[in-house]
C-alpha cells in the first residue's frame, strides 16, 4: 500500500494552485464542533478529530460593530473626511507587498460621499461602477472594478472605491496594487488604513499596528486606526485559554478532555509561542478500556521566514519514551497549508482500544481554498501510516458558489454549500473506523455567521448521500457562540451532533465544549 502515499502526495503537489489556507492541525483538545468544518465531519476519524478548527472568520469579540459595519475596514464614511496627503514610509509600503490569504467580508452598505478639491469626470463605465459602491454593491463593484482598472485610468477616488470592495469581499490579493498608488496622494490615509486591514485580517497584526499609528500620528482623531489599533493590540497580547469538552457515540464510546494552553509573542509581536497541557478520558462500559492520557505540547509558528514555518512537540505526561512532532510549511502565497510529523493516533481516534494498544501514527495533512469567479472550493487530504501496519487516507471537499451569497436571516447571512468526503483504509480493524471497501459522501448544507450586540453566532447544517462503500444517509449540525464577559475575558462555547453510517449500521455522535480565554498585559 505504499502507492497510496505517493498517490495522495502526487495528488497534493499538481492540485496546490488551486488550494489555499485552512485550519491547522494541532494534536488534540477535544472536539471543536465549529461552523462548516464542523457541519462537514460525518466523515472525520472521530467525533474527537483535532483537525477541526475555529470559525474561519478571526472576529475579535471585545468590539461588537467590527463585523458587520466596517468598523475596522476602511470605512467609506471615514474615508470621506480624511483626504490629507500622507507620506507613507518605505517599512509601511514593503508590509504590503507580499500576497495575503484570502478573507470574505462583504460590510453593511454605508454611503460614500468623500470631499474632492476638484470636479471628476468620468466615463459612463466609471459612473455605473461609482453608484454600485454608493449602492453597497461591493461584489459587482469588486468584478467590474477589476475589468475597468485594466482598461482605463481611474481617478483616486474611484480607485479607493475598486480597492475596498475587493478587500472587502475576499479579493485581497487584487487589492494590494489599487491600494498602493494611493500612498502618496490624497486618499494616502484611506489607502494605509486598508492595507492595514488586510493585514490585520490575515493574521499579522504586527505588521498592522505600525500603519494604524502611521495614520494616528497624521490624524489623531481618525475612529478607524484607533479601532484598528485597538484590535491589533488585543490580538498581539499574551493569552491563557481553558478548555472543558465531552462526546459519545452510538458505540457508547466516551470522552472528557481539558486543556490549558498559554500563547505569547516576541518583542517583534511576529514571532509565535504557545505550550499547552491537556488530559484526555477515553473509555468503553467495564469490562472495556478505560484510557487517560495526559499530555504537553510546544509550539512555535516564524510568519516571518519564507514558507512561514511551524513547528510541534509534544509527549505524554510520565511517558519520555515517546516523543510526537510535527512541521508545518506554508506554500504559493500562504494559498496551500501543509503539516507533516507524528502523532498519538489512539487520541485522533477517539478509540479507548487504540489508546489500550498505544497506537501512534506519521501523517502528512494539506488543507487549501481556491477562489474563483463563480464561487470558493475548500479541500483537505489527509494520509496516515499508523503503527498497525494499516494506511488511511481520507478528504474533504466543499463548494461555496458566488452565484448564490446568501440570504439575510435574522440579522445575519446564512450560505450554501456544497461537498463530498471520502476515506479508505488498507485493511479493516474493530479499534477504529477504517472501511476497507471505502466510503464516499455527498451533502449540501447551510452556514451562517450572526453578530447580535455583543454575541458572536454561528451554525451550520447539512444532508448527505451515499456515494459509494460504508456510506449512507446523513446529517450534522452544529451551533457556536463567543461573548466578552469582560475586555480582556471571553467565553466559547459550542455543540455538534451527527448520524451517519459506519460498519453497516447507523452511526451517531454528538459533543459539547467550552473555552474561557483570558487575555494579560
């Protein structure tokens, strides 16, 4: 079965262009039911999967008008007020002129009526592409924008308008060069707060702060750099997370977890640090297993070095004799996320049996999003060698299209999806799911994100169908929420439940978690 390593590299290696970024993966919590990934793990190893991640929006709950107003985008309303030439330096250009990974924010439609020195004319392109930005038409404006930069010369204004709409709905990459030529002209500051943006959304908040103070040292009373600033600060300061969580399944199959884990950064603010320690009950009713493992994690993330490293240790508390590591690189423009290394696989699992045995496995994971015109495709791959001799090899693949964003429900923005998961096993073992005849799976489904004062809410749905192999009807769904107790407090909870079919019979699992996160000076 060694083809099947090669196979599944072979297909990681031609199919990267057209991935980007997913969650990470890092050995085990407990189940972290969340959003899509959650809605889509009828297929997972088990109902303990450590792959599965947070939302895959980063919104910072200790400000409730951010995400949903602009508030730490380049606000048109705030840009309208600001037209003062800035000279922006040569450190705060070259933060920018790197790729950022894609990120979807579409802002409630707000005017845009900023001050000009002078009369504009404009062609009839231009206007139709003026009046759907004043529209709120973000997405039309971000398609036709593109076509028209290419083909006329625009004036700042417009150009401004061209550059938040497609940072505003995922398209950073192309925002990057709209932004730039603006740095040095009359809407320097509306440029540098949106480059700042894109920054501070694709997770470098070090590179943010310093262009939110370049405005603020400009514009004191500017409200967007001071939220933005605000925001990246909160994002660069130390953490301490606590972390409750508990499933069962159809097989009466039990877990507990908890963990306790402390994150920091360098004086850079670049450079990641985080060590965690966890327990983890595993068990069947007597006379089955009944399993704990306690464990330490360190982690280490350099966004600063090409490929972005990171790398992962961690042992079992009271075992030195086994040692897990893992490594993490990340590829074309941070478009392709893969992570290589060892694992304890009775843990993944979520099986007392592979626990009793001491399974262990090495693993090769790459998770990716491509972006294109007529939607978003998610995928992941993951193979496992694990220490029975067995091979498993499973994937994911969603389909967000654009020509169906969503429906506002109830304040929020609830979207379709569209999938199929698949996984095979080499052979056939009772110490965990691994169908040698395959499975394969189909679903559609809905997601939705809902900011209600302070609350952060998601959930998902969905339905599948048997394709092939030990597969057959399901479902899942999962529901979440983040809420600031206080400014540098915030609680995290969630619950996920599922049915499919496993080993010729009806499967069902559920969970639930919490997360206490508190922030230090």
């Amino acid at each position: 079965m060694r083809w099947l390593y090669g196979l599944w590299i072979g297909g990681v290696c031609c199919c990267a262009p057209l991935w980007a970024a997913g969650p990470q993966v890092r050995l085990p919590s407990f189940p972290a039911a969340w959003a899509v990934q959650a809605a889509q793990a009828t297929n997972v190893p088990d109902q303990t999967n450590p792959h599965q991640e947070g939302p895959s929006q980063k919104v910072d709950p200790t400000h409730k008008a951010h995400a949903n107003q602009g508030g730490n985008a380049t606000n048109p309303q705030n840009a309208a007020e600001t037209t003062v030439p800035v000279q922006v330096s040569a450190a705060t250009a070259a933060t920018v002129a790197a790729f950022l990974p894609s990120f979807t924010y579409v802002p409630t439609p707000t005017p845009y009526r900023p001050k000009v020195d002078r009369p504009v004319t404009r062609t009839a392109s231009q206007k139709k592409v003026m009046d759907l930005f004043t529209a709120g038409q973000y997405r039309e404006v971000a398609k036709l924008g593109s076509t028209l930069h290419a083909t006329e010369p625009m004036d700042d204004e417009l150009q401004l308008a061209v550059a938040n709409s497609l940072a505003w709905t995922g398209k950073m990459r192309e925002a990057v060069p709209l932004y730039q030529p603006l740095l040095r002209g009359p809407y320097a500051i509306d440029a540098t707060l949106g480059l700042a943006n894109l920054q501070r959304w694709s997770g470098r908040d070090d590179l943010a702060r310093p262009m939110y103070r370049s405005v603020l040292s400009k514009d004191p009373d500017n409200e967007t750099a001071k939220e933005g600033l605000e925001l990246a600060n909160t994002a660069l300061r130390p953490r301490t997370t606590y972390g409750l969580g508990t499933s069962s399944d159809s097989g009466d199959i039990q877990a507990q977890s908890a963990f306790v884990r402390h994150q920091w950064r360098d004086d850079s603010g670049s450079r990641i640090f985080e060590v965690e320690v966890d327990q983890y009950h595993n068990w069947l009713p007597m006379p089955w297993p009944n399993e704990h493992v306690e464990s330490l994690t360190f982690r280490y993330r350099d966004p600063t070095l090409p490929f972005k490293p990171g790398v992962e240790v961690s042992t079992p508390i009271g075992d030195q004799a086994k040692l897990f590591l893992v490594g993490r690189m990340q590829f074309f423009n941070d478009a392709l996320h893969v992570a290589t290394g060892t694992m304890y696989w009775g843990k993944m699992a979520g099986s007392p049996h592979a626990l009793q045995k001491e399974l262990t496995a090495s693993f090769v994971t790459a998770d990716a999003n491509f972006s294109f015109t007529m939607g978003s495709v998610f995928g992941r791959i993951q193979y496992y060698e694990i220490s029975d001799g067995n091979e498993l090899a499973t994937s994911s693949w969603s389909y967000s299209p654009s020509f169906l964003p969503g429906w506002p429900v109830w304040g929020g923005k609830v979207k379709p999806i569209f999938g199929l998961e698949t996984r095979h096993a080499a052979f056939n073992t009772p110490n965990y799911w691994s169908p040698s005849q395959g499975s394969g799976t189909a679903f559609a489904g809905l997601t939705g994100e809902w900011l209600i004062q302070d609350w952060l809410l998601y959930g998902s749905g969905q339905v599948g169908t048997r394709m092939y192999g030990d597969a057959g009807n399901s479902w899942s769904f999962s529901l979440g929420g983040r809420y600031p107790l206080t400014k540098d407090t915030t609680i995290q909870a969630g619950l996920w439940s599922m049915a499919s079919w496993r080993d010729g019979a009806t499967y069902r699992a559920q969970s639930a978690t919490v997360q206490w996160e508190t922030l230090w000076r």
